[in-house]
C-alpha cells in the first residue's frame, strides 16, 4: 500500500530530524563482557546480564542437557500442555528466593505485566503508578482500564496526596513501582509505599526486574528496603521481576500468595494464551537462582563495581549495577557514546520516549566480571571528556514517564 509506506517514511524521517531514529546493530557477544559490534572488540556497559551468567558453564550446561532432553519449543501454552516439570521447580526455588507462598513464570517480563495487572484490577479502580517506572508496568496499567495516576518520582508525600484524594472513589487500588529503576539505578522508597498501601487498603506491587541477583543479597529491591529497615519486611504483595537479566535466561515472573497466583493462572491472558517458554530456558534459570542462593558475595559484585566508577567519576554513589549519566539531549548523549565506543567502550546512548525530553543520557550497567582497571580507565576518560559539558545538562531527571 502507497500510503501505508508514505506514513512509515514521513515517521521515520520525522524520528531521524530529532535524533530519535532507532536502528538495529549486529552484536555479537563474546563472553560476558566482551562483544563484537561495528567490525570492532568493545567492552560492553550495556548488558543488563549483571552476574554474567548467560555465559556461565553450568548455566548453559544445564541449559544444554534439558534441550538434548526435551527439544527446543514447549509446543503449547501452559495450561494445555506446554507446562514442563522444569517450571514447578523454577517456581518452588523463586518462591524461595522471594519468600512467598508462591510463584508464576511468564514468557517475559513484559508478558508479566501485560498479564498481571489486567487480571488484578479493572475499569473502576485505582492505580497508582511512579511516573518512571517501566514502559511494561505502565503498558499493563492501562490494559487495565483503570485510573491511572501517575505520582511524582519515589515521592511518598505526593503519593499520599493522590490516595487522600481519590482512593475512596475506586473499588480496588493498586500502587505500582520499579523496584530499582532502569534507567536511573535508584531504588523505589518500598517501606514507605508498603506503609501507604497499608494505610490506604491497596495493594503494592513492585517491577524488580533490576534489583534481582543484585541487590539485597541477590533477593531483590524487597530485601533491600528490609535491610534498611532494620530487618522489618515491608509487605509487598505482588513482586514481579524477570529471568532475563541478572538470571541470564528469559521469562518474566510473580511472586505472590498461592491464592492470587491461581487466579494469575485463570485470568492473566499473557499467560493463558502465549506458549510457555523453552524448557532449556527454565532449565538454565533454575540453575542460576540455585547459584545466587549459594553465593551472595558473588551477587555483590555488580554494585560493588558501580559504586568504584561512581567514586572515581564524582558521580552520586551508586545504588545498584546502574548509573545514569544524563547529559541533556539526544545527540549529545549520541556524541558521547560514539567517543566512549571509540575508546573501546560499549555504552548506548538512551534517548526520549525511554527517558523524558531533555534527560537523554549514557546509561552504564556494571557486571560481575568487568575488570577493575577497565573501569577505572572509563571512569577516568568520562570525568576528563564527558563531564566537560555544561552543568545543566546533567541535572536530576525531569518530570514525567517513559512512552
Ligand atoms: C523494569 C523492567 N521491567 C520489565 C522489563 C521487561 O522484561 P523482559 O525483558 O523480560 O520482557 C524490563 C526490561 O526490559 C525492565 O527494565
């Protein structure tokens, strides 16, 4: 169709005058660090493959052995027949890890909170939504039909403001929040949201689809908010995450009470109509969770290293395995990836609608195995090159949420 393809031209060429075109590049990855793009060896800050275990040998030994065993696809979704053995035991060990009644693994994190939200709360509810947390988490609550506020980033006050003023008009209510968040590496104040959804009879679910393998021991952003707490759990109801980052695999996951994953199972549509994932894939994050389980120290490492750049830069001291750099906008943080992938540095440039308008930024994830004199070298060329730039380009992140 003419007019089909005159609409997909006028559009890109609109994102290309903005900077804001998006295009595929070859990437090979080597091991866990390392990876081949534009012809070029360049060590890479933008995998979110925190513990380096998608190249772990028992990881994909375990991976291998369950393909040899079982074949590449599950054939159906869950509830026919694609539900494996495997997924009882990935979901008895995330429950674990998590300590809840129990568990549910999606396709994808994405698949999770397309699923999950829709399933829990409907057209005359509340949620209640950071203004950054994830595309997904937002995605799922507007699949909901709920009312959908956004309150302002990690802002308790504001939080409670909104539950003042509206809470009594819905019948159910839902607070939603990144648990460590991906483009910023702060964690969410979950003891204080626990504290509101309290107050306020609503539930509180968290995306730690970045806290994890990497932060409170390995067991997540929950686990953090407990230690700074001094050991008091919040209550967090509905904890979601996914096996795609830290883990190593793929799929996303709930872990929740045995109740509300029942009905996860009757009524997320995510999960009753998409085929179940490979069991090779369900194979691999058992045997990752089993190895953060054993080895907190090793869980530890990412942040560790996070927190050696963020001293030697000047930077704020990291949170997590991420720290943001906003330098303004788009074809700054452009310009500057290009300087750092130069110098033999992976680290993509991330741009509006991922990040509000004028906070573009580099966005570095640390790993468990990146060498300590490589980062010393990177933090050295980004205090001496990068944070030349005018001050105001790297003030705090604006207003506002991810498309
Ligand atoms: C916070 C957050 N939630 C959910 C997702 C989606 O998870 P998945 O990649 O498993 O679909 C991502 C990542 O891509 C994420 O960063």
């Amino acid at each position: 169709m003419r007019s089909l393809n005159e609409f997909a031209s006028a559009k890109l060429a609109e994102l290309e005058r903005a900077n804001l075109r998006r295009r595929l590049v070859d990437t090979t990855r080597l091991d866990g660090i390392w990876a081949l793009r534009n012809g070029r060896r360049v060590l890479s800050f933008s995998c979110n493959d925190y513990l380096n275990l998608s190249q772990h040998p028992a990881i994909k030994a375990a991976a291998i052995e369950a393909l040899q065993r079982h074949g590449v696809g599950s054939g159906a979704s869950r509830l026919v027949t694609g539900n494996h053995p495997l997924f009882a035991v990935l979901e008895a060990r995330l429950a674990r890890l998590k300590q809840t009644e129990a568990a549910c693994v999606f396709g994808s994190g994405y698949l999770a909170n397309m699923g999950i939200i829709p399933a829990l709360i409907g057209a005359s509810d509340l949620v209640l939504i950071d203004e950054l947390a994830h595309a997904c988490l937002w995605a799922g609550a507007r699949l909901s039909r709920a009312t959908v506020m956004p309150f302002h980033h990690s802002d308790l006050a504001h939080a409670r403001a909104l539950l003042d003023q509206h809470r009594a008009r819905h019948g159910r209510a839902l607070i939603a929040t990144d648990g460590v968040f991906s483009m910023d590496g702060d964690l969410a104040p979950i003891a204080g949201l626990a504290a509101l959804a309290e107050c306020f009879d609503a539930w509180l679910m968290t995306d730690d689809a970045h806290g994890m393998g990497v932060v409170g021991n390995g067991r997540g952003s929950t686990f953090a908010a407990s230690a700074m707490a001094n050991g008091v759990d919040p209550a967090v109801p509905l904890q979601m995450g996914t096996l795609s980052k830290a883990i190593g695999a793929y799929g996303g996951y709930l872990c929740a009470s045995t109740s509300v994953i029942e009905l996860i199972h009757n009524r997320a549509r995510s999960f009753v109509y998409s085929t179940g994932l490979p069991p090779a894939i369900v194979a691999a994050a058992i045997a990752a969770i089993d190895l953060i389980a054993r080895d907190p120290a090793y869980a530890a490492l990412p942040l560790t290293k996070a927190q050696a750049f963020t001293r030697r830069v000047g930077l704020p001291e990291a949170a997590s395995p991420i720290v943001p750099l906003v330098v303004g906008d788009a074809e700054t943080a452009l310009e500057a990836s290009r300087l750092l992938e130069a110098e033999g540095f992976l680290v993509i440039a991330i741009r509006p609608p991922t990040v509000p308008a004028g906070t573009a930024r580099l966005r570095f994830a640390f790993t468990a195995q990146h060498p300590d004199d490589e980062i010393a070298r990177l933090a050295d060329i980004v205090r001496q090159r990068i944070l030349t730039a005018p001050p105001q380009a790297r003030a705090a992140p604006a207003r506002g949420r991810q498309g």
